[in-house]
C-alpha cells in the first residue's frame, strides 16, 4: 500500500513517484490521513508535536484532540504531512540515513538564506525549496 511506503521512511520506495502513485496520494490526502496513521510516522523522524503543529498550522491542542478522536486531518494538512514524508525519503536516499539528514535539516544553509531546512517545512513553497536544495546536493552541486 503506497501510504505505508510514503509514511515509512526507511522503507525505499524512491522520491519520484509515477503518476498513478500520485493521483492514489491526491485521493488519499482528499479522504485526510488519520491521527493514528499520521503518529506511526511522527514518531519514525525526530520532530517534535509542536514542529507538526507548526508545519500544519494548528494548535498542540487540536493535535492532541485528533489523537482523542483519531480523527482525520484536513485535505490540506494531510496533503504536507505526505509532502513532508516524501521530504524524508528524498533527505535519507540523499545523506544515506536519517540520522544525518535529521542533522541537516538543523543545521544552518546559506542556499537557503542562512536558514535551517526545517524552520522551512511550515509552507508548500518551503518544502519545495528544501526539495530543490536536496537534489541540488544529490547532484553534486553545492550552494
């Protein structure tokens, strides 16, 4: 099942997904990623619950009120929560482990205006960035 690969990210399943993997990520962050599917996931990258509400623009509150309820997440946050996990695949198959890629994601980057990757991950744009600057360095090409 294409989400247990997305949402896990030691399991390689590439970064670039093909246009019917796409089209089954678009429906399922249509129908909202559940708060019980979305926690298998938090807990597998080093961000904390204040980071995820942050990135997905909602109080630690209602975090915690969608573990209560497992409730579902909106199209939009369920759409960069697989955004964000796709970031990962991208950042472990570039640094060779999340451990590293975890250190790069907190580390300062002058291509990215002296910023750390992460404080990025709170827009599309942002992650996009990040995206840009990962492939950037898988080619060899630092800022």
């Amino acid at each position: 099942m294409i989400i247990d690969e997305v949402l896990d990210p030691e399991v390689p399943c590439g970064y670039s997904l093909d246009d019917n993997s796409t089209l089954s990520l678009i429906q399922l962050a249509r129908r909202g990623i559940a708060f019980q599917v979305f926690h298998r996931f938090a807990r597998s990258v080093s961000l904390t619950m204040q980071e995820w509400s942050s990135f997905l623009h909602v109080s630690e509150r209602t975090l915690q009120r969608y573990s209560k309820e497992n409730r579902p997440f909106a199209p939009d946050q369920s759409e960069k929560i697989l955004e964000i996990a796709l970031l990962y695949k991208k950042g472990i198959a570039v640094f060779g482990s999340r451990e590293k890629f975890d250190h790069w994601l907190t580390a300062k980057n002058i291509a990215l205006g002296g910023m750390e990757p992460k404080n990025l991950l709170d827009s599309s744009l942002g992650i996009h960035l990040v995206s840009d600057e990962l492939s950037r360095i898988e080619q060899g090409v630092l800022a």
